[in-house]
C-alpha cells in the first residue's frame, strides 16, 4: 500500500511546483500587459482615460482572466522546469533508488495541481465573472466602438406557451419591426398580437407596440382589437437581444445555470456556445491533473539536450491543448459536435498522452 504521509522531498517539489508557477505566471502576465498597453495606448490617450481607471479597473481585472486561460502554459512550463533540472542533477534517480515508486513520486505534483485546480474552479466560476463586468465595462467604454446592430428573424419562447417574433431588431435604439406576439394552451393558439413596431420605454421599464391589432380565440368565437400605440408586459429585455457571448462570462456559475435554463426555455439557437461555457467551467481545472501528469512524465527521463528539450516538447504540446480546445469550442458553438463532448474532448486526447507517457517512464 503506498504511503501517504508526506516527507520532507513532498514538501520540496510542492514548494518549487507552485513557486516556480508563481514566478512563470508572474513573468509571462508582465509580458502580456506591456504588449497590451502598447496595443491600446493610443486608445487610452485618445479617449484620456486616467491611470486608476487603467491600473485598477482594466488591468486588475484583466489579470485573473487571462491568466487563468493560459494556466496549462504557466503548469507545464513550472513542472517541466523544475522537474528536468532535478532530473539532470540526478535528484529523481535518487528518489527512485531510495525505494520511492514512481507512482509515490507522483503525491506531491498532485497535490501541488489540485491546489491549481481548485484556484482554477473558484477564479473560472466566481471570481472572474465580476472581474469581467468591469473589464468588458471599459472595453465597451473606452476601446471599441459602440455600435449598433441589426439581429433579423428572432424568434423565442419567452414563457411556456408563449413566443415572440421579431423580422429586425436594432440594437443602437432598441426597437423592433414586424412584432408578433402568440399564446398557445397546450398545441391550440388562443391569442396573437401583431405590431409594425415595438418600442422599448427605460423610464417605464415595459415594452409599447405600435399600430397593432389583437385576436382573442375563445372557443369558437374570434375578437379582434386594434390600436396605434399599447404599454404592455414582455417577459423580454433589450439585453436578451444583444446575444453577446461575451455577456455570459460576467455570470458566476450559478447564474450561468439558471441563463442557460431561461434560454432553452426562449428556444435560443446559441444554446450550444452557453453549455460550452458552463461545461468548460469544469472541464478546465481538470486539465491541470492531466497536463501535470504528461509534464513530470516527460521530464523525469534524461535526454539529449537536457531540459530545452523538454521545455520544447512540454511547450509544444500546451500549445496543442490550447489549440484543440478552441477548435472544439468553435465546433460546439457551431452546432457541428456536441457541447460536453467539445470540451472533454481535448481532455480525453491528453488524458491517452498522458497514460502512455506515464507508462513508459519508469521504464
């Protein structure tokens, strides 16, 4: 039965996993800003954004996002690192000839991962979300554009029974054209409302039709009523319309939840790039166990050019996962492959590299 209580060597390799993650995750984030800043100066200077707004309402929050979506880069560097350089000093053969097995060897990078994972979970599903409001805030404010655009052909069920159909929607002024509105008990419509347009009113907070007319069905008998303008309650919002994906990665997990159950019910076509968002949610803290296992695999045995090797192999393949996980991501949204599939999918493909790496290293 392997032995679970951690010694002194645990303590070491947890202790140069997370700093050696501190350091490269520190390093390469300073690297990213300066190339941003340089990217977004002439914004900033042009609209004279004032340094706190830049420092403390982009920057802070443009951190944890980012570096969250390349923590695989910042694991596999760390472990491949620091791991290649006990290799070379002949410290792993040591280990392994004290009577330590190669799966003991593999606690504390575990347990050094499963503290990432965890801080992976809680940022992705938490802690990002509001940073993100105020990141996308200033973007929207200060470096792209506000433009309106025109959404055509949307139909939703807004409530059981009850959907919504507009021909255009403009955005900029939040109104839209060639409005119905049908109520259906079980499969039978019993109300339908037309309009040429439909208005939305901020300081009422309702929605007003115009030049409109209403069927009533009741039984067999049909009553019809018109009118040039109706305040009426819409179980829709002029955000509904906007469909920015973007907007779901201001919502913390369990809001993206009930979105995601209010949106199927409307009939959404975007359903699939939602459940995107809130499988990957899951699936990437897990990734963190996997590319951890493929790094210490790889980097515990010697090669021929020592550690850049290793580094090159290690860097190759993160970029790889990176690169699998948006294209499955495109699909997914796309409606080509399934969600959950989409983003397990690049999991289960390292998850197999990772297997065949670690079965072979002892060896």
């Amino acid at each position: 039965m392997m032995n679970l209580k951690l010694k002194t060597i645990d303590l070491y390799i947890i202790k140069k996993f997370l700093g050696t993650f501190s350091f490269a995750l520190i390093m390469i984030m300073a690297v990213v800003i300066v190339f941003d800043v340089a990217e977004k100066v002439d914004d900033f200077m042009e609209k004279e954004v004032g340094w706190y707004e830049i420092v403390f309402v982009y920057y802070m929050n443009f951190i944890p996002y980012f570096a969250n979506f390349f923590s695989p880069l910042f694991v596999f560097i760390s472990v491949i690192f620091f791991t290649s350089k006990l290799t070379s000093d002949s410290e792993i053969v040591a280990i392994l000839t004290s009577g330590v097995s190669y799966r003991r060897l593999m606690l504390p990078y575990f347990i050094s991962a499963f503290f990432l994972a965890v801080g992976s979970f809680f940022l992705t599903g938490y802690i990002i979300p509001e940073a993100n409001k105020k990141r996308i805030g200033f973007e929207l404010e200060y470096i792209y554009n506000k433009q309106g655009f025109y959404d055509r052909n949307v139909h939703k069920q807004i409530e059981p029974g009850v959907f919504a159909y507009i021909e255009s929607y403009d955005n900029s002024r939040d109104i839209g054209h060639r409005f119905s509105l049908e109520k259906f008990h079980g499969k039978k419509l019993v109300s339908k409302l037309v309009a040429d347009r439909v208005l939305w009113d901020s300081t009422k907070q309702k929605w007003s039709v115009r030049n409109y007319y209403i069927r009533d069905y009741i039984g067999s008998n049909e009553k019809i009523s018109s009118g040039n303008s109706l305040d009426t309650l819409i179980n829709l919002n002029p955000e509904d319309f906007k469909r920015a994906l973007k907007s779901i990665e201001t919502l913390n997990s369990k809001e993206l939840g009930v979105f995601i159950e209010t949106q199927r019910m409307r009939g959404d076509e975007k359903i699939e790039a939602y459940k995107v968002e809130e499988y990957r949610r899951m699936a990437f803290p897990f990734s963190t166990f996997i590319l951890t296992l493929i790094g210490v695999s790889l980097s515990t045995q010697k090669r021929r050019g020592g550690t850049g090797i290793n580094i090159g192999i290690g860097l190759t393949l993160s970029f790889l996962y990176i690169l699998f996980m948006q294209i499955f991501t495109e699909l997914a949204k796309a409606n080509t492959i399934p969600s959950l599939l989409a983003v397990w999918l690049p999991n289960l493909m390292f998850l197999t590299i990772g297997g065949f790496l670690y079965y072979i290293a002892p060896k």
